[in-house]
C-alpha cells in the first residue's frame, strides 16, 4: 500500500515534504512512521442514476490521517482528477494544518471522481446522497467531519447533514461544517477561507514594508476561495488586476471590478468574456508582475518551469499544494518572495469550521463579527509563532509551518504511546 500511495505525485510530493520536516527535526523512525501513513483508507463503489436514464459507477474516497488528537476533519472534493493519492495527500496535509492551528482535530480529506460542471443539480443530489450513505459507518461528530472543498457547496454540506440525520432518526448538525446558516452553519463560514487568505496577505504586505492601498494582485481559481480574497483584498485598496479559472483568464491593469465579476460568473459560469477586461493566457498570467499572487484553485502549479519567472513578492497559498518542493528550492534560492504556506494561508476554513463545530455541540450562535475576530485572532497568532520559529532556525516559511504541525502531533503520539 505503501508503494501504491506514492505512485501519485501528489502523495509523493506530500511525503517528501514530510520527510525532508522529519529529517530536520531528527523524528525517531518509529514516530516518523506512526505520523507519516493514514490510519484509514476508504473507497467506495457508486452506482447512481443519470438523468438520460443510465447509470454510471463512481469511484469516491475518504481518508482519515490520524485519531490521535481528536476527530478528523477536512473537505469533500469532486473533480474529474480525483484519486486515492490525491485525497491521501490532502488528508495529510490538513493534518498539520489542524495540528499548525492548534484545533483539536486530525486531518482527513474526501473525493469522488466526477465532472460537477457537467452534472445537473439533481444527479449531484443523488451521487452525494449515496456517498453519505456509504459513508454512515465511518463518520460522526465526535469521529469525522466533512466541509466543503473543491466542487462542492453550502448546498452539498445540507445533503449530507439530511441523510445522516434521517438515519440517526433527529438533526445532527454538527457531521459536517460550511453548511447553509438556516441549517446551523456557522455566519461567517462561506467567507472565511478567503478572508484568511487576505486578512494573512495584509499583514505580509504590512512585514515587507509595502503599503496595502495601490498594492496589485493575480489570483488563480475564481471559487470560494480566490472570490472571496480578491474581494476582500479589492474592498481594502489592493488593486487585483488579474483572475483565471478554468474558463480562462481576464486582465485589467487598473484593477478588475471584483464584485461585478462574481455577478458576472454567477450567470455565466466562469470569468471567460468579463467587460472591461482583455483575455489573457492563465499560464502566462501567473508569470505576470505583481505585489501579491494567489494559487486559489490546483495543486502543483507553481513548478520547476515557472518558479524563477514569477515577479511576485508575496505568493499567498489558498489552494492546497500548490507548489512543487522543486520549486521551492528555487524560491527559498531566490530568497525575495515572502510565502505564506497554504496550512497557513487557508487555515482560515478548518478554524471557522471548528468554529462552526463548536457553536452546533454546544448550542450556540456567533455572530459573523465575533466569529472573524476570533478566526484574525488566532491567524495572527499562528502567523506571528511561525514567523518567528522560521527566524530561530533560519528555515523557510513551509518548513516552519510544517514542523510546527508535525511537532503537535508527534508528541501527542509519543505522550498517548501505543495501544495494546
Ligand atoms: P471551488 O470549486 O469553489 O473553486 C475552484 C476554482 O478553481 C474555480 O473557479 C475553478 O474554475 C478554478 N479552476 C479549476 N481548474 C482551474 C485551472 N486549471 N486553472 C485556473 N482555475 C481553475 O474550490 P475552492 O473551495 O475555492 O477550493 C480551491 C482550493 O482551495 C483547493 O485547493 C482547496 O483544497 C483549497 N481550500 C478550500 C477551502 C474551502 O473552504 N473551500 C479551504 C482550504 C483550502
């Protein structure tokens, strides 16, 4: 299974991060390999009626990465590159993210492999309906929580809280997080990755002495994420000049209009064809110059062939891996681009789905105000401890943020010991 997993290149680039974290803080081997595997590895089989009458199997997966410090958490993601490496992967890495935050969760990631934009509302229905279903025996609320990733919504969330519940026989809101505020989602939830990602690249700009107002930016992934940092970055001054999803990409050199861009993929569909605007190649448009540039969709973007072109000075991760350890290297070389590492820049999600958690166990109603006080209060904690750990060891940013994460967990597994 070992060898299996590090077949995907997303896994292995996973492990190799981790290995290269392990390596600098002298893990004993015993401890590097109870941190490094999942505990749980689930796949399941789909069949479920299309709406032209047939019926397709899909192939979903979840993986739960550790127990040891409490439930596992992380997102649900449907795209048409999903695989078990890849859920893997990202199961890892919300790992140190939970653990980086100090939440007290464990990592854990979902997928099913499937083409969302090429599905009607109702087949999306039936396909996550059936995958909760299967998924009734290795989930709760005090064992794992989904939220939302890539390819799915408030909406998805309401799904799978109606089938757990139904079959719990009375509502338990608190299986999943980032669902609608009228089913007990959190206010403040839909928005909290993104403003993290702002909130984080606001006071990077503040560290490198570079105003906020008349600062640009190029985001790449217009979805939950990226919609909501470039509005909320465009809301403070920054001038957000370029965006791309998998339309396309639009460029204005003045600064795009943010909000009339959200109205305008709402109705179309993506950012392909926005007024006021030129089209733009969205390889070409990571490589243009800019304050502040924001990976917000795939992994494995920034790479060996583009990390020496980009003209940024601050690269801000709201995807998950979104940077190759090749071109890390060659980051760290060129040594004038402060990172923000994606376990911390989009820590904002997992820590108001923690949020949400904790207002649905215990009954209680935050409001968004509250709620992004305390989301800025423990981003700007975490960001400052990482800072400053980097500085100690005279590390980059990711091994600082990694090692802080893999430390949390590692001495959790060395106190709790083993069982039997
Ligand atoms: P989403 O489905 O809401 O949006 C994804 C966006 O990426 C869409 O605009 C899509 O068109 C775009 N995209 C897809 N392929 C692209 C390509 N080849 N080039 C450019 N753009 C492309 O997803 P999301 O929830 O915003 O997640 C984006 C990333 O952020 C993922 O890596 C996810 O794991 C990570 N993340 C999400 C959350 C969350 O709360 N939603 C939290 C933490 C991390």
């Amino acid at each position: 299974m070992k060898e299996a997993l590090l077949q995907s290149p997303i896994f292995a680039m996973a492990a190799q991060q981790f290995d290269e974290v392990a390596d600098f803080m002298e893990l004993s081997e015993e401890i590097r390999e109870r941190c490094k595997w999942p505990k749980r590895l689930i796949t399941v089989t789909m069949p479920v009626h299309m709406d032209d009458g047939s019926t397709r199997v899909f192939f979903g997966h979840r993986v739960q990465h550790h127990l040891s410090r409490g439930p596992v958490k992380g997102g649900l993601r449907y795209h048409p590159a999903v695989d078990l490496g890849e859920v893997a992967a990202l199961a890892m890495w919300m790992n140190w993210k939970c653990a980086l935050m100090r939440l007290p969760y464990g990592g854990a990631k979902g997928g099913i492999n499937c083409n969302p934009r090429e599905m009607s509302i109702r087949e999306r229905e039936r396909l996550t309906r059936r995958f909760a279903t299967e998924m009734i025996p290795f989930i709760g609320k005090e064992i794992d929580i989904m939220a939302p990733d890539m390819g799915t919504d408030e909406q998805t969330m309401a799904w799978i809280v109606d089938v757990y519940s139904s079959h719990a026989g009375h509502l338990v809101p608190g299986i999943v997080t980032g669902k609608p505020v009228e089913l007990q989602g959190s206010e403040g939830r839909r928005e909290a990755t993104g403003h993290g990602v702002a909130f984080l690249v606001m006071r990077a700009l503040n560290k490198i002495d570079q105003q906020i107002d008349g600062s640009s930016a190029v985001v790449q992934g217009f979805g939950n994420v990226g919609s909501y940092a470039a509005e909320t970055l465009s809301w403070s001054g920054v001038k957000v000049k370029g965006i791309s999803d998998v339309t396309g990409a639009v460029w204005n050199d003045g600064g795009l209009d943010v909000t009339a861009l959200r109205k305008y993929v709402a109705e179309t569909g993506g950012v392909a064809g926005f007024g006021g605007a030129e089209g733009l190649d969205p390889e070409e448009m990571l490589l243009q110059e800019c304050d502040v540039l924001i990976p917000a969709a795939l992994e494995r973007v920034i790479k060996e062939e583009n990390a020496g072109k980009l003209k940024c000075r601050i690269l801000a991760e709201g995807a998950n891996g979104p940077t190759t350890p090749e071109a890390d290297v060659i980051i760290d070389e060129r040594g004038d681009i402060f990172v923000l590492p994606d376990i911390l820049c989009n820590a904002g999600g997992v820590t108001v789905s923690y949020f949400e958690w904790v207002q649905n166990i215990s009954r209680i109603h935050w409001t968004e105000r509250e709620v992004l006080t305390k989301l800025e209060t423990m981003l700007e904690g975490t960001f400052e401890r990482l800072l400053k750990f980097a500085k100690e060891k005279g590390v980059s940013h990711r091994t600082a943020a990694l090692c802080l994460g893999v430390h949390e967990v590692a001495e959790v597994k060395k106190k709790r010991g083993l069982f039997p």
